[in-house]
C-alpha cells in the first residue's frame, strides 16, 4: 500500500487498526 505513505499520520493509524 504505496498510498499508505502519502496519506497523513492519521489515516495511516487507521490503516494500521484494520490490518
């Protein structure tokens, strides 16, 4: 998810919590 780094810190966070 190369898109990941792009997005700021907070939807990373997000991410993160789904995986």
């Amino acid at each position: 998810m190369g898109d990941v780094m792009v997005t700021p810190p907070v939807l990373t966070d997000q991410m993160n919590s789904i995986v």
